[in-house]
C-alpha cells in the first residue's frame, strides 16, 4: 500500500489531473483496465528478480548481450531525465503554492538537497516521512463524494470504453499510461528482489508477492482514478484548464476549500521527494548494469565512485532540463507522454525475460501473466502509434 501511495509521484499526480481535465470521464475505462495489467507486469518483474538475484540490465547484458541492455538503459535515461526535471518542478510549483514566489527559485536548492541525502544520508530513514506526505492525495477519494460528480457518467466511462482520435485525447490516454506504467517502476521491481537477497521461491513466497503488489496497484491507481473524477467534475466541466499547479488543486476546493491549495502543495513535494532518489538510484543501476561495473546506494561514495558519479550527471542534466523555464504544467505532461511511448521497450523486454527457460529455469511466467503482459504491450503500442500518426499529420 505504501509503495503504491508512493509510485504517485508528482509529476504523474499532475498527469492524471490534467488528463480529467482535458478529457472528463472518457478515459477511466483506461485506469480500469490498467489496474489488472500493471499488477501482471510488476508481478512479473518481482518473479525475475526474485529468481535470478540481479538487476534488470545484468540479465540483458548475460543472456543477450549488451546492445540490448543498451537499448533498454538508454530508454530508461531517457524517460528518468524527464521525470526527475518534472518531478523537480512539481515540487518547485509545490513550494511556489505555499510561498508565492516563483517555482523557478527552488529548483537548484531542491536539487542540492535530495543529491546530498541520496548519496550521504540513508535515504530508507528519511523515505517513510515523505511517503506520509504523500497520502494527502488520499483526499481525492473523500473530496469525489463532495465534488458532484456525475456518478452516472463516471459508472458508465468506468466500464464502457470510448476512445477519441483526437489529438488531446490520445497524447493526455498516452500520458496518464506513462505515468501508471512508469518503466523506472518496472526497473526497481525487480533490482528491489535482489536488494531483499532471498533467492529461489516456493508457491507461497510468490503468492505473497502477488498479493502485496496487488495492493499497491490497486491502491495508487485507486488515488489515480480519484483524482480524475475530481478534476473532471470540478475543472472540465466547467470548460476550465489546468496551467498552473494551483489550476490543478482546484480539483480539491470542494472539500477543502481554500486549504486545498496547501494540501495539494504538501502532496507534490512530499511525492516529488520520494520519487527523485529512486529514478535517479534506477539511472545508476541500470548504467552499471549495463556495463558490468559494481554499483549500490547501500555503499558510500568513496567505495563506489562511478555510481554516485552517473546519479550525479543524471541529476544535472534533469536541472538543466527543469531551468529551461518551459511552462511547468506542459513539462510534467509531456515527460509522462514520453514515458508511456517508451514504455513498450520495458515490457517486451520483460516478456522475453520471463519466458526464457535458461533464466527463469522452472519458474517462467505463467499464462495469466503472460496474457496482461502482451495486452499492456499492445495498448502501450496502440497509444504510441496513434500519437506518432497525429504529430505526423500535424493534428497537434
């Protein structure tokens, strides 16, 4: 459950309230949908990690070489800038709700602030109080019953699907998929098996990993499916948009009234907080995975310079992509869009893992996994194509 509160991290918080604001009701069937298929994919990534005790990229590197491991690296640096720069700037846009000064200002000492306790503080002693942060979004679910959502509509785009080739529609269904199947959560599923160092699995072993991550998905995409109800029947309905981090607590006001600035502000630096560390720690692990090189946030920085040295660079070039100054609410948008178009890497990837019987020896994935595995993937495809095909067209 905690884990799930957490995967909300503040850029994908801003994705789901941008996405019932931009497209109402219409897109819940996807929040639906996506619940069962995550659970396949983490599932499956705890199953290879548990199995094998190594990090994503060590497999891809040992059994099929290191292009590949490549590919699936470069893919993850790529979406981790991004969402870091956007994370940084949620929280900036946080701190700016709080203290009206501009975002802009806070992004650098942020920065400094979370390197310093990644790489010299333990991070684990300072995570569950960020983690506490975070469950303000819980309000969302409260605020639903307040916000005069039309529960009709909301029953019925929940399990009837409707799909709209509009631009907007498909980059916001692209967005709100890249912020649920993030591939940095793939990624540290399964470096955090290893972490745990409990080789092999019995029916029950994996029986319990199946239900703690059921409710972690079940929980976060919970709070997700919340914070669109909201926003839809508080911003879209009203012809509204969101353009600013006080445009998205507005989502709130129902219930909280003119609080609700506060508490969303407290919501996106407490998830912001959490989620930096770990896409940076995910960068450095699959770098060094890639290459073979040790690596491990469990070791200070004099005995593991190159890890610390490749989380350094990440960072930097994710504040140099957050001080460009574009319009915060587009960046938090588009890093998740690019997140849900290089998502499908991850999942092939871990499909062909799964199912390699040198690797996974007697334990490869089963059927049902299998089948939300292929059906992710293909949805994932779907939205990337359909997006591509749209700024080929010039529909944006």
């Amino acid at each position: 459950f905690l884990s799930g509160m957490a995967g909300n991290d503040s850029s994908a918080v801003t994705a789901y309230a941008v996405d019932g604001a931009t497209s109402g009701y219409s897109q819940l069937w996807l929040m639906l949908l996506s619940t069962p298929l995550y659970q396949a994919i983490q599932y499956a990534c705890a199953k290879i990690g548990r199995m094998t005790q190594q990090g994503f990229a060590d497999i891809l590197r040992e059994h099929y070489g290191r292009w590949l491991a490549a590919l699936a690296t470069v893919a993850l640096i790529i979406t981790n800038v991004a969402l870091i720069a956007a994370d940084l700037v949620a929280i900036g846009s946080g701190l700016e709700l709080i203290t009206k000064v501009s975002w802009a200002w806070f992004v650098v000492p942020v920065a400094a602030l979370l390197w310093y306790i990644t790489v010299y503080r333990n991070f684990e002693s300072i995570k569950k109080i960020f983690i506490v942060l975070s469950f303000v979004f819980v309000a969302y679910i409260i605020t639903a019953i307040f916000s005069k959502a039309n529960w009709g509509a909301v029953l019925l785009n929940t399990f009837v699907p409707h799909i709209s080739f509009g631009f907007a529609s498909i980059s916001s269904a692209v967005a709100l998929l890249g912020a649920t199947f993030s591939p940095y959560s793939m990624f540290w599923q399964v470096q955090g098996e290893k972490e745990q160092k409990r080789p092999g699995s019995t029916k029950m072993q994996l029986r319990s990993a199946g239900l703690d991550i059921a409710s972690g998905v079940i929980s976060g995409n919970l709070v997700a499916y919340f914070i669109i109800v909201c926003t839809s029947a508080t911003i879209f309905i009203h012809h509204g948009q969101i353009n600013t981090a006080a445009d998205a607590a507005r989502a709130l006001q129902p219930l909280l009234g003119p609080l609700a600035s506060y508490l969303f502000a407290i919501g996106l630096i407490g998830s912001g907080l959490i989620a930096i560390p770990i896409l940076l720690a995910s960068t450095s692990y699959a770098v060094t995975g890639t290459f073979g090189w040790p690596g491990a946030l469990s070791k200070k920085p004099w005995q593991n310079e190159g890890f610390y040295l490749i989380l350094t660079v990440a960072l930097v070039a994710s504040l140099a992509l957050a001080l460009l100054r574009f319009n915060p609410i587009q960046l938090i948008f588009w890093a998740n869009v690019l997140a849900g178009v290089l998502a499908p890497v991850m999942v092939a990837l871990i499909l062909l893992v799964g199912n390699n019987r040198k690797i996974m020896r007697d334990q490869r994935l089963g059927l049902l996994t299998n089948i939300g595995l292929a059906l992710a993937l293909l949805i994932l495809v779907a939205g990337a194509a359909l997006l591509f095909y749209g700024l080929a067209t010039g529909q944006h």
